[in-house]
C-alpha cells in the first residue's frame, strides 16, 4: 500500500507551487516514450536511477505501482471510482458521419464507471485533478464499443515523454524523502504542452456532482460513414443537470469523500442524462495532439443522449471488471494516429491482468 505520509508531502509541494494534487499530477502516467525502471527508483542514488529505457506497458505500469503502492484488486490508474448502468440512444443527425450502431436509434445498453485520476484509493473528491468517465456500450449483436474521458477539454501531453518528466519532477528527493518544489517549478517552465491543463485545472474548480460535470473524448477519432467517407471529430457529453462547480468555500468545507455519495442519491430522483456533442474538424485542426484545443466556431452535432439511471459502488458494479480500452471501437468509428491514444490500450491491458490476477 502507499505511504500515507509521502502522498502527503507531495499534496504539499504541488500545493506550495500553485498545482494540481498527487492524483491529477501523477495520475494519468500511463505512458511514455521512455521510463524510470523500478529498480532505478529503489536506487535513487545511483547512476541507474537516472537512466532511461524505451517505454513497455510493464514498465508503466511497474512505474505507477512504484509511486502509488499496489492497492490490490484496484485499478493502477484512477482507482478511485464506482459504477453506473443506463442507456444511449443515438441521434440521426450523426448517422450522416458514421455508419456505427452507435447512432442507430436504438436503445444501446451502458456500463459506466466515474473516477478521480491517479492511484490514491483514498484521494480527496475536492482535488483538482482530472475526473474520468469510462463507457461500455453493448451494441447489438454483442460487439462492444468503449469511450473513455476526462472532464478537462484537452490533456496534459502531447508526446509520451511528458510522462516521464511529470513523474521524474514529483520523485522524492533522497535527502529528504520528499519531492523537491523546484524541480516541479522546472517542469512547468520546460513543457509547454502541459499548459493549458494546467491552467484549467487552476482556474476550475471540482464539481458538487458528476451529474454537473461534462467530460471530453481529447483525442481525435475518425467517424466512417456507409459511403466509406471519413470524418475527424471530437466529442464531449454536456450534462442536461448543467454545469457546476464548487465555490472556493465549499471545496475547503467539503469531506474527502463526497461524489460517490451524491450522484447515487442524485439517480433516486430519476434518470441522470448528457447529451453527446460531435465536433466537425476541419482541414488544418490537430489530429493527433490531445493538447491542442480546435476552434470553438467548428461545427457540432448532437450525436445522442447518455441517461444512467443506477450507481452502485465499485466492488458491485458492473463496470469493475471492465477494461475500458479506448481502442476497442466497432465499426464506423476509428483511431488516429495519436500517440496518447495509441499507447493507452497496452497499458491499460497490463493494468488490468494485474487487476484481475489480484482478486
């Protein structure tokens, strides 16, 4: 498990230079082009702690467990979290651009899961961090479709590197046990693509509730349509509750553990709903930089609606065993050539046997 004292210390150095806790910081290193090896880290001295080899999704996810403790029978990476289950229903209008049973109307059956990023079991719901949505949507016919989000509209990387660097700068200092303030300060100066996160993090504060959070898809994709034409799109679910946030005061007030709480009590009023809002790209827009938001005059269209009408906590859900790969799409619906996104599904498999292999 991890050591409390240390995810404390580092809550207070990324606190002393203005930035997101622990979870959101370190949360999301899932990949990167090279990484620390876990007996470098063990050696923090040494020579070999400072050397690097070429990334593997065992060494990422060797790497979270190395930061985090292994928390056993838990997700690597947003390990906090807990299940729902509704419905998605798909809008005509997006049935011009992809020809995936997402958008056939139908009633498509979900299993979704909220969480807070990083792999703190006991993270506090007041951090700003990222927030996660994974979805599994069981199309007919029994093919699968996942689409995994975070509440921010962009990332914090643009190329795996930046994990590494992001990971390296909140490493505990060998003389102190402790992250040095100044090496976080240098990583900020030095990656510029993590600005805009960073800044949105900064200036945003944590939702009451997941019922008031909208979540982004990041990355590019390609909708396909029945003409074989493709189209690059972006996507985010906009919840019909509206957007909140908590005020300055509540995110002080508030108890480590509140989100779980809210949105259960919220689905015994009714059903909770987004509505999913495809962006057209246009030539020239960023395809394959998760950090570079498109033009906000680009055209939408409403894709469907997301209504989940139960939550349960994680260990019942349905979702708890789930992988929500973000690669595994059904047709009409593909990757591009996103380096974040392509490195995500290796990991998150490792992530996941080692899940599973714990229980």
């Amino acid at each position: 498990m991890s050591n409390g004292n240390e995810g404390h210390s580092r809550r207070q150095v990324l606190t002393t230079v203005g930035s997101l806790s622990i979870a959101g910081a370190m949360g999301q290193a899932i990949a990167s082009s090279s990484l620390v090896s876990p007996a470098a880290a063990a050696q923090p001295n040494s020579e070999i702690a400072e050397k690097t080899f070429e990334a593997t999704a065992d060494n990422v996810v060797n790497t979270l467990e190395a930061a985090y403790g292994v928390n056993r029978g838990k997700r690597r990476n947003h390990t906090k979290g807990f299940g729902a289950l509704g419905i998605f229903v798909g809008a005509p209008e997006a049935a011009e651009y992809s020809r995936s049973l997402l958008f056939s109307g139908q009633e498509i059956e979900v299993v979704a899961r909220f969480s807070v990023a990083g792999g703190d079991p006991e993270a506090s719901d007041t951090e700003k961090s990222p927030r996660g949505l994974g979805l599994q949507f069981r199309l007919p016919g029994g093919s699968l479709h996942h689409i995994t989000m975070i509440h921010t509209p962009m990332f914090f990387a643009m190329m795996p590197k930046t994990f590494l660097d992001k990971f390296l700068a909140l490493r505990p200092d060998p003389a102190t046990g402790k992250p040095n303030p100044e090496k976080f300060k240098a990583f900020l100066n030095s990656h510029p693509d993590n600005t805009s996160q960073f800044h949105f993090l900064q200036t945003t504060n944590p939702p009451p509730s997941y019922a008031n959070c909208s979540f982004y898809g990041i990355h590019t994709f390609k909708f396909v349509n029945r003409d074989n034409k493709v189209t690059m799109v972006r996507w985010r679910f906009v919840p019909q509750d509206g957007e909140k946030q908590l005020s300055d005061a509540e995110q002080k007030s508030m108890p480590r553990d509140f989100l779980e709480k809210a949105f259960i009590d919220r689905t015994h009023q009714g059903p909770v709903r987004w509505d999913m809002l495809v962006t057209i790209g246009q030539p020239g827009d960023s395809e394959d930089d998760p950090t570079i938001l498109w033009p906000n005059n680009r055209k939408e269209v409403r894709a469907g609606t997301l209504t989940l009408s139960s939550a349960m906590p994680d260990p019942k859900a349905g979702s708890y065993k789930i992988n929500f790969d973000p690669l595994m799409m059904a047709d009409g619906i593909e990757a591009t050539n996103d380096p974040i996104l392509l490195f995500r599904s290796p990991s998150y498999a490792v992530s996941h046997t080692r899940r599973l292999r714990d229980l």
